[in-house]
C-alpha cells in the first residue's frame, strides 16, 4: 500500500481564471524495488481562481487507473509510469514521472 499528494496550478480555458487542484492517491502495488504495477485511485478536488484570487466553484472527481512502473536509484528514485486511467466514457493511456525519497 502507497500514498502521495498533490498539487497542480494551471491556467483554464478563459484567459483571467487559474485552476488549482490538489488531492491525494491511495495505492495497492505489487512488484518488487525495480518493476510494481498496481491499481490507483485520484481523488482530486479543484478550486477555480478569477483574477486576484476570487474563488468560484470546487469540483471533486475521483479517477480509478492501473498502473505499471519502474524504480530507479537508491536512496532518491525516479519513477517512470504508465497509468491507464478507467474513465466511464473512454478509458486513457497517459505516461507519468514520480519521484521518491526514502
């Protein structure tokens, strides 16, 4: 078992708003130091921000994928991953790069 956090910023398709999301991933992973897979859940939750920080709605989604990575380096790991995030109308293939100090 696994967890991480997050936090993104990021402009939106309007050009005076900025999305932040932020959430956490639990995991359940098998494999050993070098290769795992597993399955993920995101549980994101996303503010939009207008201007100079006027908040307007919060969004929450929560996006199930499988996972298949590598862990690279000892004490500081690089982790290159391909997630297949399960959506309800179409199913995405995404590469993602982790990094993890023990």
């Amino acid at each position: 078992m696994d967890m991480a956090i997050f936090y993104a910023l990021g402009p939106s398709l309007r050009k005076d708003e900025y999305i932040h999301t932020y959430g956490f991933t639990p995991m359940i992973l098998i494999g050993n130091n070098t290769v795992y897979c597993g399955f993920k859940n995101i549980f994101s939750f996303s503010s939009k921000m207008l201007g100079l920080g006027n908040s307007s709605r919060s969004l929450e989604a929560s996006l199930p994928a499988l996972i298949f990575g590598l862990s690279i380096g000892e004490s500081f790991q690089i982790m290159p991953e391909l997630n297949y995030y399960l959506l309800p109308e179409d199913n995405l293939l995404m590469i993602g790069l982790g990094f993890q100090s023990k």
